[in-house]
C-alpha cells in the first residue's frame, strides 16, 4: 500500500479513551448530519423541480448532488470509519460553503452550527478515526 492510502486509512494511534471519544465523535456528527443529507437525497430524486442554492455557481442540480455526496454518503462512510480523513474532508468543505457563502449575510446565528460540524471534521481530519473503525481493521489486515 502507497504512502498515500496509509496515510489515508492511518485511523491514529490513541489511547482507548481518545478511540472511544473519536468514536462517539463519527458517529454523532455522521448521524446528525446524515439527517440533512437524507433530506437532500429525497429532494434530489424527488418528483419537484429542484430549486437549490448554488454558492458556486456551478448549477443547481450539481450542488444538490456536491451536497448529497458530502452530507449523505460521506456521512456513511464517517460513521463505520472507512476512509475517514478523506471523507471528513467534502464534509469540511460543505460546511464552509454554509458558513462563508450560504449564511455570509446571516449572522451568527446561522453560521454556528456549520461552524461547529467545521471544528469536528477538522478534528477528525487531523486525528483519524481511532481504533473502532473500519479504517483500523483495514489497516491491521494490511500491516499482517
């Protein structure tokens, strides 16, 4: 495996009660924002027009689709832990839109909570996803 998918897969190497907080950490920001990700899914395939914000000017549709990627697969993929510094990554991206581009006029009161899923997904970018993910036994298989 290149250096790049270790580092990728690297889940950390914490003591169990960081493992244990990186792993409530995934699972609650993953669930949480899968809600908003499911909403956008039924939308996307739903049978209205679709009206979506497009903060960068790249259409509708392919907003809606950018935001379903991060907010409903890439939450999947944060709550079993598998690829989790890389799918942190669209899900910081997503909330940064919110905060500097969607809600730029809105104060803060609409920026707090992308604010604070920004704060999680850097933290999960920058740690790994710790030992009880996917990312972990994936690697331990590899390094036997």
């Amino acid at each position: 495996m290149n250096q790049t998918l270790k580092q990728i897969f690297d889940p950390g190497h914490h003591s169990k009660n960081i493992n244990i907080a990186l792993l409530v950490l995934r699972l609650v920001a993953g669930a949480l924002m899968l809600t908003h990700g499911f909403g956008k899914l039924q939308f996307l395939f739903g049978s209205e027009p679709i009206q979506f914000q497009d903060p960068l000017g790249v259409g509708e549709v392919t907003s809606l689709v950018l935001a379903v990627f991060a907010e409903f697969l890439c939450s999947i993929l944060l709550i079993v832990g598998l690829g989790t510094r890389l799918v942190a990554i669209p899900l910081l991206f997503t909330m940064m839109v919110a905060v500097f581009l969607v809600h730029i006029n809105d104060g803060i009161g609409k920026q707090e909570l992308p604010l604070l899923y920004a704060i999680i997904f850097i933290t999960i970018v920058t740690t790994g996803a710790g030992k009880y993910s996917l990312d972990y036994l994936l690697m331990k298989k590899i390094q036997e």
